[in-house]
C-alpha cells in the first residue's frame, strides 16, 4: 500500500489468446495493472471476462500471448492457489493434504505434520485431521484448500472464487475467516469474485474487468478503515461504493 | 395385509442370528457336493467319466503324499508369478506413456488394438514351437494375456487424473517425479488394481493354456496326464486347485485394494 516501495507484481499490457481450433478467442486484452505488497486486491467483473484467465497467467499455468509479467525480486514467486472447488486429493486425509506443499519443497515428514497440525487449527477443523475428504462439507473443504495454500508461506495467493460453489452463508462466513487469515499473515492476494460484497469487505482494491476481451475497466481503491467486519455492508460508506462498482460493471 | 417384502413373523423364528453368509457359502459347497454325489449314483456312472466326491478326495490325498500335487502346483505357481510380473511391469509401463504421449498412442496404439484380436491362446501352441516346451513358452503366454487389460487400464487410470490436480502440482513447481509419485500413482491406483485384478485370474489360465499344448510338468500337464490314463480324478483334483490358485491370486488382489483403496470407503456407502 506504500507507493514507495517496488510492486510485488506489476502486469505490463497483457494479452492472451487461445487457439480454438482455426478461430482465435482473445481473452485478455492490453491488461496493466500493478499490485503492491500485502495488497488485497479483488478482481470483479462478468463471467468470461478473463478474471481466471489472468490468475492462471500468473500462477504459470498459461502462457502470455503478448505482454510481460514481473515479480518483486525478479523471479517467479511461491504460489498459493485456491480453486472453485476445493480440489483435494482424495486419497489423503485433511492433514495429509495439508502438508503436501512442505512435502514437496522436501521439509522432513514429522516437521510437515507438525506444522500441517497447526493449520488444522487456524482454520478450525480440529478433530477432522484423519477425515477423508469424501466426509467433509463444502466449507470444511475449502478450508483445507485454504490452509493448503498458505502453509508454504507463499508470497502470492491466488483465490479463483474459492467460495463460489459455497452457500450463501457459508460463503459470508468463509470470507470473515479469511479476513481474519490475512489480517494475520499479510500476503498479497489476488481474488477473483462474482460477489460486489465479498469484493468491498475483503479488498484494498477492485479491479472491474469487461466482457470478452478481459480489460481492466475500473481501478477502484477502497477506502474502508480495518478491521472490518459483516457490519459494514449496512453503511453508507459501503453502499456508494457497491452502487459505484455495479455501475461500472454493467 | 401380508407384504412380500418383509419377512413374515414365522420367518425369523427359522433364521437364528449365527447363518451368516459364511455358513450359507458351507452349506452351499455342502449341497453341490450331495447333488454331485447324487448325480454319480443315481445314474451309476463309471469313474472315468464322473468320479464321486469320495473318490476324487482320495485322489487328492494320494497326489498329496506322493508329492506329485505340490511339485506341480508349484510349477504352475512359478509360471504364473513370473509372467505376471512381467505383463503387469511392461503393461504399466508402456500404459503410462500411451497415457502420457498422444503422439506415441498414435504410432502404436493401433497395433496394440489388432494385437488383441489374436485370441492368445490360439497362438499359445507357436509359442511353444518357437520357445520350447519349458516354463518359458509359459511364462510368455501369462505374460501376453496379462499384459491388454493392465494396459487399458493403466491408460484409463493415468488419463483421469483430475486437471485441477496436475494444476494444483505445477503452482507449487513439482517435479516430474514428484507428479508422479504424490498424484499421478495414487489417482490412477484404482483403475490399476480392476485391471490387476482381471490380471491375476487371467495369469492363471495362460500358464494352464501353455502347458496343456505342451509341457512336462505343471497342472496342465497333470489334466493331460490324468486324461490319458483314464484317471479322471486326476483332473479334477488338479481342475480344483487351479480353480483354488485362481481364487487365492483373485483374493491377495483385493486384499491389496481393501488396504490401498480405503479413502473411497466401503462399496456401501456409496449406494
């Protein structure tokens, strides 16, 4: 949030194209935007404006057509990656699948669990440590997604609507948490959101997008005061702000 | 009102507690072998067209202490390891890279399709030409008619892995390896132990294949012993214990599921 300091990641006029078949679809378009560090920023904007696109860009899952992508430090930074479903290994229990970052970064098994155990508990899912995830509620999965993507310290997260395939409630209360989470730990996080809500009460930033080609329509700072908390969303403040990002997107 | 479904309250009086389904699989064993015995007296057949139960149990007690039953049992026993082994290694293998590389699916896949419209044990008789009436003509046939249903499932196994997991190891940079060993073995372990598993029953019927073509020694060779010699006890005694091989590889296979499956949950829970 100081300018001052160099961007932890700064997007320098992106484009990404798919190859379908003989015909092209431009899903990015001249996308430039930067981010600071420990930044909250949300993307916003209509299904198939690219928003996923762009995260899949940055974690290295895609290839940029045009453009450039640079990290603080110059090298690609560890990635936190939460998906839409909470995409856990069946076969391993809740801590097990916890641990698996540090597994592959090569920490000893005992020290993997060791710190896997207290995840667990940061994310309130003590009890469940050798449940498989067959036996857990969708706000319970995501949780472990949640923990999964933090336990390696990363320097990035990138949140692809991770409670988009929650209920209503559960999503409010998924987003208290992570609140909480990231008022803890200070990450840089990159979220795509449906939700002009979830957006205003977790963000720093947001970043609207337009319909297909993906561009940054909007650059909305968010100037409510920390912490906050669901009350929020019945003041004022709060609904100028949604109306503003509403009317932006279309 | 009477409804089929339910039993009715004279019903439970007969069923105690203690018929569970082992004592049903003993009691059904029980009555085969009364019909059987039935059958053979009934119509007062010769034993060399169908022994009864007592006189096919004395064969086996002869076949056991002459030691003729365990030296082939044990014949058979080294075919059928072998051969599995290495249909089911080579069978992993190549699965892994047909799964893995469409371009080579494309070079070979073709073939191995026409390949299996050779019935193996058609052409078991040129591989004893070729190799020799030994245990390795044996070991070949086990092998190739082993080797088409791991195959197929090993490719089926390593293509369902989910994308969002290969996604999920590529953000946190895991090695080729590493891809591997923490996802692609235990995602496509399911589909590869149904392939095993018809594997393992299959194995069984390749080696008994190669030795009733041609062979000294195994349980095939035995059934042809048995048969020449008008000795049809004989053949059934080494008929059942090839059925009991069958079984017991069929049972350590899902014994192997029962321990490495346990995160999807009984069958039940699923209905």
């Amino acid at each position: 949030m100081s300018v001052a300091t160099a961007p932890a990641l700064d997007v320098v006029h992106l484009s990404v194209n798919f190859e379908n078949g003989s015909s092209e679809l431009q899903a990015l378009e001249d996308v430039t935007f930067q981010v600071w560090p420990q930044e909250f920023v949300c993307l916003l904007g209509p299904s198939g404006s690219g928003k996923s696109t762009l995260l899949r860009v940055l974690a290295g899952l895609v290839p940029p057509t045009q453009g450039e992508i640079r990290f603080a430090g110059g090298q690609p930074p560890r990635i936190g990656y939460v998906f839409q479903q909470a995409n856990l290994m069946p076969w391993r229990t809740v801590l097990e699948n916890i641990m698996l970052p540090l597994e592959l970064q090569g920490v000893p098994p005992e020290e993997a669990r060791r710190q896997a155990q207290a995840w667990v508990e940061r994310v309130g899912l003590s009890g469940f440590e050798s449940a498989w995830p067959r036996d857990l509620s969708g706000g319970m999965a995501q949780r472990v997604a949640m923990a999964r993507a933090l336990i390696h310290d990363p320097d990035l997260l990138l949140l692809d609507e991770p409670f988009g395939a929650l209920d209503a409630l559960t999503r409010e209360r998924m987003g208290s948490e992570l609140l909480a989470l990231w008022q803890a730990q200070r990450k840089t996080v990159l979220m795509v959101t449906h939700s002009i809500s979830e957006a205003l009460l977790l963000a720093d930033r947001v970043l609207v997008f337009s319909p297909r080609p993906g561009r940054v329509s909007l650059d909305m700072p968010v100037p409510l005061p920390r912490p906050r908390s669901d009350e929020l969303r019945y003041t004022l403040d709060f609904i100028h702000l949604a109306r503003e990002l509403r009317q932006a997107i279309g | 009102m009477i409804t089929l479904a339910k039993p009715l309250p004279w019903m439970k009086k007969f069923r105690p507690r203690w018929l569970t389904q082992g004592v049903w699989t003993v009691l059904s064993l029980l009555l085969a072998v009364g019909v059987w015995e039935g059958i053979v007296r009934l119509a007062h057949l010769p034993p060399f067209i169908l022994p009864s139960p007592g006189q096919v149990g004395r064969r086996l007690g002869l076949a056991i202490a002459d030691g003729s039953l365990a030296r082939h049992t044990l014949t058979t026993l080294q075919e059928v390891g072998i051969g599995l082994l290495i249909g089911v290694v080579l069978a992993t293998f190549l699965g892994y890279l047909l799964a893995r590389s469409p371009l080579l699916e494309r070079l070979i896949g073709p073939y191995l399709v026409a390949s299996q419209a050779i019935p193996t044990v058609a052409i078991a008789p040129l591989l004893v030409i070729w190799f020799g009436p030994g245990m390795l003509s044996k070991v070949l046939i086990c092998a190739l008619i082993v080797f088409f249903p791991v195959l197929v499932n090993t490719v089926v196994g390593v293509r369902a892995v989910p994308r969002d997991l290969r996604a999920l190891m590529h953000t946190l940079r895991a090695t080729r390896w590493q891809t591997l060993r923490y996802l692609e073995i235990p995602a496509s372990l399911p589909l590869f132990l149904g392939g095993l598993r018809i594997g393992a029953t299959l194995s069984v019927i390749g080696a008994v294949v190669g030795e009733l073509v041609g062979s000294n020694r195994g349980l095939g060779f035995l059934i042809n012993v048995g048969r020449g010699q008008y000795d049809t006890a004989l053949v059934f005694v080494a008929t059942f214990t090839l059925m009991t091989l069958a079984l017991v590889l069929y049972g350590l296979v899902l014994l192997l599921e029962w321990r490495l499956l346990r995160w999807q949950g009984s069958p039940r829970d699923h209905h």
